[in-house]
C-alpha cells in the first residue's frame, strides 16, 4: 500500500466513519462529543425504517452497554422501551443441570436490558441530530479509496454525483460485507453455521418475570428475552435445509414448534408477530487496523446472534477507539490516524474480541452438538457456573459486557 502521494489537504475533516448503523452512529456520537470533527457516510436514508439493522430483532444490551450509551446521550432516548433482564437461565433440552445468574446475587438492579433494534436506531438518529461537529451525509455511499501521503481519499457517492473526501483515519464500520474491509485488503475468514434464525415476539401464559432464557439442543439454540407487555422476543434457531418449511408454517405449526423447542417453563406460547429470517454466518476479518484506517462492529467481527454479543462488541471497539482519540487530541497528539495510537487499539481490542468470538461460536457449536457422550460433561459445565462462586462471578461480570480492558464509558458512574 502507498502512502506516498498527495498530502492530505488543510482543513478537511480528521475521521471519515463509513457506515452510520448501530456501531458507527454510536462511534460518530462518541467523538462528536469530544470535540472531535468526524464525516459519517451512510448508505441509507436517516429513516428508522429506511435502514437494514433498525429491524425487527430485538436486541440484549449487557448492562455495560448501557452504560456506554448512557454516557454518550443515547440511553434517555430509548430508556422508557427497554426491558430489564434480571435473571438468565442457561440449559440444554435432554441434559440435566443450568445456569442461572440472578441481577441481585451481583448487587445490581439488572443484568442488562432488551430493546428492539428499531428503537436503539430512532435513539441513536434522535441523538445525531444534536451533534454539533459532525457532517452527515446520507443517502451516500463508499465507491472507493486511494492512499494519500498521511491519509485516505474516499470517493463518496450522493444524490449529486461522486465527490472525494479526503481523511487521517479511514473507518469501516460498514457491516459484515465491508468495502472498506475489502478495499484494504484486509481478508476475512468465513464460517458458514448452516443455520437459520426466526425472529419474532410472542406472548408466554406466565410472566417473563424479567427473565431471560437460553436453551441448546441438536437443532441449534433457541433464546426468549423479556420484552415489554409481558411480550417475549422468541429467536429460534434451524437448520438451514428446514427454513422454507419454517418460513411456511402458519402461526399455530410455528408456535407447536417453538414451544417443542422451548417447553412449558413459561407456559403455552401464543400471539406470534411477524416472522424474520437471518442466515447466520461467522466474519472475522484478519486485521483490525491497516495504515491510517481501523475496521470496528460487524465489519471486524460478525459472530453468531444467539450469544447476544454482535452490538455489545462492536459498541465496545466504538467507545474504546472513541477514548483513544479523545485522550490524544486532550494531550496535544493531533493526528488521529498515527500508527501507534492504532497499535494501542488493535492491543486493547484484542482480547476482549478473542474471547467473546471464542465464547460465542465454541457455545453454539458445543453446546448443540448431537453428542450422548458431551452430555455429562456438558451438564457438569452447567452446574459448574451455576454452583461455583467464581465461575459464577466470571460468567455474571462477563455477561454485563465487563470484558477485557473496557472503555472508561461502559464502567459504572457513581449516581
Ligand atoms: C437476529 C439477530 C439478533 C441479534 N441480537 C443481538 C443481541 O441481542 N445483542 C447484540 O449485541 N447483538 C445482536 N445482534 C448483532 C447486531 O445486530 C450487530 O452486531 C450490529 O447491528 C452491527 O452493527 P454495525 O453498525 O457494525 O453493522 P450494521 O448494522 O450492518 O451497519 C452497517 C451500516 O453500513 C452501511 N453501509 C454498508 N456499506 C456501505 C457503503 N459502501 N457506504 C456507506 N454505508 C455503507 C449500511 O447501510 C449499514 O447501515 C443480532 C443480530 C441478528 C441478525
């Protein structure tokens, strides 16, 4: 890669974010409130029902998410839709022993909350629009990039044609089929889980009691997350050879299955809303950082739904590269794009990354498989977390998000 021509001009913008879903609207917010002059370019309209991840799913935010999007003025605007998780149960259908981590046995008042896709993305656009540095541009898209002497240039298509932009530090927090990722030519390894997810709510005949659940089987995992109304957001998980016959089961079939799948803990399920599907697949590009650019969300890393870890992760890299950016210019380094600061990220993110990839896939693919012989060992496992103090303690401050070096945003602030 040639860094060597055409020196970045005077006066334009320090930090190009490409990509203004969950994780680079939260990024743009984050350094638009230290002071920091930031583009961000998204493809889709600023409409709630205009962009791909402002859907139906409803998302689990670990407690330390909350926190962070607390702290960058996001949370006031989706507060009053969140429900609280207060317990977690963990099981898998067959086997004896579960996991249960309880929000009072760790002294807080929730372990995290759920909130659906669609209102985190009219919170965080509500949130934008107060950005006072920040340029929007949207509809528009990435075309493509070339090296300049101490940055990148980007061609931007909008509604008026193609125009360059030029920046320090490149960020692609374009999704999972990244172009910035590909036109930096940093790889990505793929796995395919050969599964599909349903997405829908549901109303259970008890009370949720701000529970959420997991359960594990042969077929893949199905989950249940409180919602609001005493509703439950159902995640049912299938092999991908069966989705068309899923996809065309009326409601009461779909509902015999998810409740084959789940059980009767919460009694008869009914009432199902609308039905999403999501192929699921595993991302994860080989680098994080390149000359001058940095991948964060699902463009570094996109891993499988069921573990509830996609947006926690990718809001984690956000605000971590947020606070690095910021202590520099507070210190006087001016350049967002300088190798080292790169290099302290790609160090600070790594861990956190491995584990929680490692944790999600090595759960989906243990956990669900046909083994008789797992199943002693899998149900010690359980017991094991929900038994064993500091097992316990590992797996609850894990689950709120508290992983690896966390950014200073997602730590708890003293009312
Ligand atoms: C069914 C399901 C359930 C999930 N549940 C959870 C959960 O409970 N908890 C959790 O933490 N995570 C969950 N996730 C994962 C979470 O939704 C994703 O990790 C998160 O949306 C990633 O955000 P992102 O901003 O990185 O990527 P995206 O949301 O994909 O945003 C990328 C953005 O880039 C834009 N873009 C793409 N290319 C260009 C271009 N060339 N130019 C300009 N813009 C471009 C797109 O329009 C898009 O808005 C779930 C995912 C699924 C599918």
């Amino acid at each position: 890669m040639n860094l060597s021509e055409n020196p970045l001009p005077p006066g334009d913008p320090g930090v190009l974010i490409i990509g203004g879903g969950l994780v680079g609207a939260s990024l743009a917010i984050a350094l638009d409130a230290a002071g920091i002059a930031v583009t961000l370019v998204e493809a889709a309209a600023p409409r709630v029902d205009a962009q791909p991840s402002h859907d139906q799913r409803n998302l689990a935010l670990a407690r330390a998410s909350v926190n962070g999007l607390a702290a960058i003025g996001v949370w006031p605007h989706a507060a009053a839709r969140a429900t609280p998780i207060r317990h977690i149960h963990v099981s898998r259908a067959g086997e004896f022993g579960s996991a249960r981590i309880d929000a009072n046995t760790h002294g807080v008042d929730a372990l995290g909350w759920t909130l659906p896709a669609h209102e985190l993305g009219a919170a965080l656009l509500r949130r934008l629009d107060a950005c006072t540095r920040l340029t929007r541009l949207a509809p528009a898209t990435l075309e493509q990039i070339e090296p300049l002497a101490a940055g990148w240039r980007a061609q931007i298509r909008t509604a008026a044609g193609v125009r360059p932009i030029d920046a320090a530090l490149l960020v692609g927090a374009d999704g999972t089929e990244s172009r910035v990722r590909a036109q930096l030519g940093i790889g990505a390894e793929r796995h395919d889980y050969r599964q599909t997810l349903f997405v829908c709510t549901v109303l259970p005949e008890r009370d949720h009691a701000g529970r959420a659940w997991e359960r594990f089987a042969d077929d893949g995992p199905i989950a249940l997350l409180p919602l609001a109304e005493r509703r439950c957001g159902l995640v049912l998980t299938v092999p991908t050879d069966e989705a068309d016959a899923v996809a065309a089961l009326d409601d009461a079939a779909f509902l015999a299955l998810a409740q084959r799948r789940f059980g009767w803990r919460l009694g008869r399920l009914s009432q199902p809303g609308r039905r999403h599907p999501y192929a699921i697949q595993r991302v994860a590009a080989s680098e994080l950082t390149a000359p001058r650019a940095v991948l964060v969300g699902n463009a570094a890393q996109t891993v499988h739904p069921i573990g509830a870890q996609g947006f926690n992760l990718g809001l984690r890299d956000a605000l971590t590269l947020a606070e690095l950016l910021a202590d520099a210019a507070a210190s006087g380094e001016g350049d967002p794009g300088a190798a080292d600061l790169l290099a302290r990220y790609a160090a600070r993110r790594v861990p956190d990354r491995e584990g929680t990839m490692t944790m999600s896939h090595g759960l989906v693919r243990l956990a669900c498989l046909p083994q008789p012989l797992l199943a002693p060992l899998r149900s010690l496992a359980l017991l094991a977390c929900d038994r064993v103090p500091p097992l316990q303690r590992a797996l609850a401050t894990r689950g709120m998000g508290f992983r690896g070096e966390p950014p200073r945003a997602v730590l708890e602030r003293q009312p």
